[in-house]
C-alpha cells in the first residue's frame, strides 16, 4: 500500500471514529424521552412491546462502525475507539456535572429548574452506560473477531449479527438494571423495555449488515484487499 492510500485509510478512520464518539455521547444526553416506534399496539409485561428510548436511534450505529473497524483495521483500532468513546463519555459527564452546578442568570432563556429537569439524570445515565457500554463493546469485539478466526474471514453476516446480537443483550440488560436501580427508570417497566430494547436491536442488526458488506466491498476495492487482510495505519 502506497503512502497516500495509508493517509488516506488513517483520514478515514478518524472520520469513523468521529462518528462513533458522537454516536455515544449523543445516545447519552437524549435517553430520557421514550417513544413508540411500532403501528400496533403490542403488549407484553404491561408495557407495550416497541416503546423504546431514543437513545436507542444513534446507539446501534456504534457497534456497525466499531465491525467495520474491526473487519477492515483489526482488534487493535477497534478497541482504541472503544476507549476514546469511553473519554468521550466521562468528559461530558464532568461537562454536565460542572453545568448543572453553575446558577443560571434571571435573564437566562433555560434556567436552573428546567436545566436541572432535562439533564438531571444525564450524569447517571452516562455512568451507567459507560459500565455496560465498556463492557458490551469489548464483548462485542471479541466474539467478532473469534467468528473471524474460525470462518477464515469469510461469512461477515455471521459474526456481524452474532456478535452484536449477544453484546446487545448484555448492553440492554446491564443498562436497565443500573437505571432501575438509580430510580430513573420504574422496576415495573424492567421486562418491557428489556424485550422491546433488545428486539429493536436485533432488527437494526440485520438491517445494518447489507450496509456493512457494503462497507468493506468498498474498503477492499478502494485499497485491494483480500478477504482476512487488514489495513497498518501509520
């Protein structure tokens, strides 16, 4: 690979990375509003089956991003952007934490109260996402790479879906039982939001897999990869 093709496969994965942090952080400071996503009124547990948070909508995105890193860069740039998502994360906390405590004017168009209403419960929610968030990425990495190793690269549908389905899981459980726990979420919606949270990600991690061979068709016929072959950033 030529010195221009590095530059340009490092100036892409800056880009993604972008993507990725801001996904994160994003997913973290709009959590609280819930809506219905579904045309029928579905049922299950008393809560109904596809009433899900909109931190949902950018949160699936991550995980296509940080497979497409894995598939085209390897393990090793995988899990540096997990790990500058996991900055990310903690300087907004210590962001919104230091906001919260600043009086606002009397001329302010938001004040304390309503400041302290919309994000009140952010720096919880961040750190709870951070816990599940550190700990599904890496899950997630893992068995990618390990369905990686065993099919010789080749079946990406399959270690893309696997490996998202499983980290998915632990992500949506871990999340609610911290948010449960810290009473920003009711203990009676536990059950719902775990079955509605766990199947839209399921289904958004079908949908991604077109874009994903998508991504590294082009990845491999921009910078003649071969299947299994990775790109050494500088």
């Amino acid at each position: 690979m030529t010195l221009k093709d590095k530059l340009l496969a490092q100036k892409i994965y800056l880009f993604l990375a972008a993507l990725f942090i801001t996904s994160l952080v994003v997913s973290n400071l709009i959590f609280q509003k819930f809506f219905y996503w579904y045309p029928f009124d579905v049922e299950i547990f008393g809560a109904k089956l596809f009433e899900i948070s909109v931190g949902l909508l950018p949160y699936p995105l991550t995980f296509l991003i940080t497979d497409l890193i894995s598939e085209i860069y390897g393990k090793k740039r995988a899990n540096q952007v997990v790990v500058a998502g996991i900055f990310a994360s903690v300087f907004s906390l210590l962001i919104i934490v230091i906001s919260s405590n600043v009086p606002a004017t009397s001329w302010s168009h938001v004040d304390d109260e309503t400041f302290t209403y919309v994000f009140g419960n952010s720096a919880l929610a961040v750190f709870a996402s951070m816990v599940t968030y550190l700990f599904a990425q890496f899950v997630d990495i893992q068995i990618y790479h390990f369905w990686k190793r065993l099919t010789k690269g080749k079946h990406l549908w399959l270690r893309n879906n696997f490996s998202t389905w499983f980290s998915q899981f632990v992500d949506t459980l871990t999340i609610l039982i911290l948010l449960c726990a810290f009473g920003i979420i009711p203990w009676e919606n536990f059950k719902g939001l775990l079955i509605s949270g766990f199947i839209f990600k399921v289904i958004v991690a079908a949908l991604d897999t077109p874009f994903l061979y998508l991504g590294v068709f082009l990845f491999r016929k921009r910078f003649n990869l071969k299947i299994n072959e990775e790109i050494e950033l500088i």
